[in-house]
C-alpha cells in the first residue's frame, strides 16, 4: 500500500475490519453443502444409519472447516485493537503497532509491532476486494497514527 495521507476523519470506534465478501461465500457454500448431503443422507435408498450419519458428519466437517476460515478479523476500539486469524485471537494496545502494512501482492495485512516482529492481519485481505482491503487498511493505519505512542 503507497503512503497516503489518511482519511481527514477518525473512522468510529469500535471499527470491525473483515473480508465480507469471503465471509458470506464461505459460510454460504458451508450451508449449502450440509444441505445437500443432508438431503442425500436422507433419501438414500439403501444403507444404514450409519451411513446417512456419516455423509451429514461429513458436511457438519465441511461447515466447520469453511467457518473457520471465514473467521479472521480485526476489531480496534478505543483500548487496542484484537485481531483474529484463524486459529489465534492476540489483544494489542495501541502503543505497540508501530505500523499497518498491506503491499501490493501480500495475501493480507501485517502489523509490525513495536517488538520488532509483525503479526499477520488476516481480516484485511484484498481477496475479498482490493479497494476494500486498501480502505480497510487506510482507515487501521490512521488509528494507529492517531492513538499510538
């Protein structure tokens, strides 16, 4: 992402940052495909209980699966901000993100910290659309200008 001069408004507080577009696809196909085998479970000709558990387990699996990957996002308030990937949730106070970066290619935004590493931020992503995750990442990075040490 180019330096740009950040947004002349503060976005409201508390600001929840995630790929909805990624989101509703996810857990519309999760839903879709348990219905599905649902169905197929059901009007299966042949075959034993076991089998019809095993095809709706497999699609309860398949739900759960694409939940979990729709799951990251970034929160920030006035305290700090939270980001969720996918299978961690880490609390940052302000003054320790040091910068918000998103490039042109990265598959997500990253946080460099004032500790010298940098946490991935996978609730802003451009897959789910690149002036989105730009937006997204503007409106982060001017909060932190604003409320960080």
């Amino acid at each position: 992402m180019s330096s740009s001069p950040p947004p002349a408004e503060l976005p409201e507080l508390p600001l929840v940052l995630r790929p909805r577009r990624t989101r509703a696809v996810l857990l519309g196909t999760g839903a879709a495909g348990l219905v599905v085998l649902t169905v197929i479970a059901v009007a299966l000709p042949v075959g034993g209980m076991v089998d019809r558990v095993s095809i709706v387990a497999t699609g309860l699996l398949i739900l759960g699966v694409l939940a979990l990957l729709s799951r990251p996002s970034v929160t920030a308030d006035q305290d700090g901000v939270t980001v969720v990937n996918l299978t961690t949730r880490r609390r940052l106070e302000w003054a320790e993100i040091v910068r918000v970066n998103l490039r042109n290619g990265d598959p997500w935004a990253h946080l460099d910290l004032a500790d010298g590493t940098s946490l991935p931020a996978m609730g802003i992503q451009p897959g789910g659309g690149r002036q989105q995750a730009v937006e997204a990442a503007r409106a982060l990075r001017a909060l932190v200008e604003a409320h960080g040490a």
